[in-house]
C-alpha cells in the first residue's frame, strides 16, 4: 500500500471543512481523488499478468479504504467533540462526504478482485455479499478477502519468476509430445479446460499439448476406440510417431484398454495414469446394486440428453459407470504392470476429510472410505497402484489432495502442494528418459 495514497484519501475522505473555506481546494481534491482510484495498484511490481495487475489493483483498493476508514472513524470522533462553534449540519455533511468517498474507492476494490481472483472461490464471494451489510462481520470478511488475494498476487509472481529463470531451458520439451486424456463425465472443451492452469504450465516449459477429444461416457472399450482414433490423427498429421500419455480417472482404463487390446501400443512412448480406480470402486458396485433401476434408468436418460446437446453422439451413461465398479474391473486384475516397449507408472493422492473437497466429492469421500478406506473422494488407495513407478500424495496438514485437485478442476492454490509444478516435473522427467 502506498503510504502517498493513503494521506491522499484521508484528506479526500475528510476535506469537507477544508473545501467549505477554501473552495478552489477542489481543483487538488478531485485530482487527487482520480488519481488514487486508478491508480492505486500502479506500485505493485509484484504481479505477472493483466489480471493480476488488476487484481493488485483492487487490493490496493481494499487496503487503502480500510486504513482510511480508521483514520476517517477517528477524525470524526474527535470532530463530534471539538465542533467549536460549528454546527451539527457540518459534522453530517462531512460524514456523508467521507461515506461516499470510501464508498467509491471499495467498490474500485471488491469489483476489481471479484471479476480477477482465482482464489476467492464462489465461497468467500458469497459470504462477501451475504457480509456486506453486517457491521463488524463485513470488515472480517474484508480481511480474509485481502488476504486470499493478496496471497494469491504473491504465488503467481513466484510462479512468473520461476518460469523466467528456466524459459530457455525447456524442461517439459520432450521427444514426443503429451496427450491428455479426460476422465469419465467430462469433455475437452474450448471454454472450459478440464486440466485447469496446467497445460498452459507445460507449454510455457516447452511442452506440446494434445487432448483426447473423446466422448464424456463411454464404455471403457468404446473410449479406447476413439483414443485409438485420436492417436493415430495426431501421429499422422504431426509425424511425431509416439506420444506420451498423462490421463486421469477413468481415462486411464480407456487407454490401458486401447494399448493392451487394439494394437496402438507401438504408437505410446509412455503412459501416466493420474487418479485411476485401475481395480474399481467399491462403493460403485454398491449404488449400482442398491439403486432402483427405474431411477438408474432416469438419472442416465437425463445425463445422456444433456450431452447430446454438448456435443457428444453417443453418451452411454450407465455403461461408462458400470466399467468403473470394482467387480467388472477383477477380470483386469491378471493385466501387465509393465508393457514392453512403453514407460508405465500411477500417481494417486489422499483428500484426508470430507469437508476439504468439492462437491460432490464432500458426499462421495464418506461412503469410499466406508468401503474402500482412504481415498481422494472418489478413488480408494488400493486402487491407484500400477505401472513401474508409483507415486502416492499425501502433503503435510489435513487438507490432503482430491481427485479433481490432481487435474486443477477448481484452479485452487493448495498449501504443500504446487499442481503445475508437479505435472511440470513429471513431464520434465519424461523429457530425462528420452522420451
């Protein structure tokens, strides 16, 4: 915060008796104004992007609005004491004049961290609005707003001084590029990137990124098709002949299926399967037993019309769900750890309590644990496991890592654990292999 802006606002904040004496104090307190209100956040070296900038911006904002309320709420005390001849009409207008003034700089602020933080979350959003009106409580939530954003400029700056000092090393540039595929009920999409902030991460590092482009719901065989497909697109149009496979959930039984089954293993450098029930879902089998199947039938007719207007051809609601229960994945179990030719290994990761994930994660980790034990909301331990090398998650606290944290689905900033910052080393070591 600049300690020029903050007098600055004070004295518009409070320039009511001044300007009543001395009117043409106006031609320096309406500049002033101007000038603190656009660029407040001009002193901040500390953030990387547009976005950023503009959300230091409002920070400044919030920062400079709440030092100057306390010295706005002080002056007026004292003046409510010390009128000497003045009258209370004085005192009204002036507190009325400070009103609007912060008014303005805080709606500078809150506006501009809203419409830039990644961090606030619909969460702290809500509570924001919800808080606004609620004396003391406002100003608690303020606090916490300041702090979410003002922790996030700093994170996003150490990631920008990060990528610089490396930008010619090209770590994440391997021989044969990445391919990310999708788990079950999701779709690549233009507007939304299922992989959250991480490919962008990778390229930044030298990588190049393809997507699987495959249906949201499919039988394991059928998506593995269309992975195929895709496959043997890329190679074509690019010449790269093999590519290196990053996928998450369900999308690593897809292409185990395709490289085991349908021949385009010789077509695979390596494959990393982030986050796969590779021996099923117990509690999957469960809710397919116990649920009616007039309502089975209801949620997957809702679920398969939906995606048809998204785009895909041929959802397949309850096939896709049924691939995924641990009794239709027992006769996998005999497949290879290790498949010649290609670099196999798992990553899985532990949400270590039910109110650190998002919905409806917070719903599903109590009924996994109860039947598969610990678990990332919606994939138990035992089930991560295969390939060569595997890699369990477990960051220090209580937070722990869900499954929609291992892709970035809500592009939050995790204590103990940096998202792009792992898939950038996992892919840099790919680049050690020779791959």
């Amino acid at each position: 915060m600049n300690l020029l802006f903050l007098i600055l606002l004070s004295l518009c904040s409070n320039c009511w008796l001044a300007v009543k004496q001395f009117p043409l104090l106006l031609l320096i307190i309406l500049p002033s104004f101007l000038t603190v209100n656009f660029l407040a956040g001009i002193t901040v070296k500390t953030a990387p992007t547009k976005s950023m900038k503009l959300c230091a911006h409002g920070v400044s904002c919030l920062k400079l609005f709440s030092f100057s309320m306390i010295i706005s709420v002080l002056y007026h005390i004292g003046l409510v004491f010390n009128l000497q001849g003045k009258t209370y009409i004085d005192f009204i207008i002036s507190t009325i004049v400070c009103i609007i003034v912060l008014a303005i700089i805080f709606w500078n602020g809150i506006i501009s961290v809203y419409c830039t933080s990644r961090q606030l979350g619909i969460k702290h959003r809500i509570i924001g609005i919800i808080c606004g009106p609620i004396p003391i409580a406002n100003l608690v939530v303020l606090a916490k707003i300041i702090k979410i954003t003002s922790k996030e400029i700093k994170t996003e700056y150490q990631k920008e001084l990060i990528n610089q000092k490396r930008k010619d090393l090209k770590i994440c540039k391997t021989k044969y590029p990445i391919l990310l595929v999708h788990g079950v009920f999701f779709r690549d999409s233009d507007f939304f990137n299922y992989w959250g902030r991480i490919p962008k991460e990778l390229e930044r590092n030298g990588a190049t990124i393809h997507y699987g482009e495959h249906e949201s719901a499919a039988s394991i065989e059928n998506s593995a098709k269309e992975l195929c497909d895709r496959i043997i697109e890329i190679i074509q149009s690019t010449n790269c002949e093999k590519v290196n496979i990053i996928d998450h959930s369900k999308g690593g039984l897809d292409c185990r299926y395709a490289i085991e089954h349908l021949g385009i293993a010789p077509l695979v450098a390596s494959l990393s399967t982030v986050n796969t029930p590779h021996r099923g879902c117990l509690f999957a089998d469960f809710l397919l037993e116990k649920s009616p199947e007039n309502l089975k039938n209801k949620i997957a007719d809702t679920y398969n019309s939906t995606l048809r207007k998204m785009g895909d051809k041929n959802p397949d609601f309850l096939s896709a769900v049924n691939d995924l229960t641990a009794s239709a994945r027992k006769k996998f179990l005999d497949y290879p750890q290790k498949i010649e030719g290609i670099y196999c290994q798992s990553i899985g990761s532990e949400m270590k309590k039910a109110s650190n994930g998002k919905f409806p994660l917070n719903f599903s980790y109590h009924l996994v644990k109860y039947f598969d034990g610990k678990n990332d909301g919606l994939v138990a331990e035992e089930s991560f496991k295969w390939g060569e090398k595997y890699t369990y998650l477990t960051p220090t606290g209580n937070r722990g890592i869900s499954h929609g944290d291992m892709i970035d689905l809500n592009r939050e900033n995790i204590d103990g654990f940096d998202v792009r910052e792992f898939y950038v080393k996992l892919v840099s070591e790919l680049k050690t292999k020779g791959l």
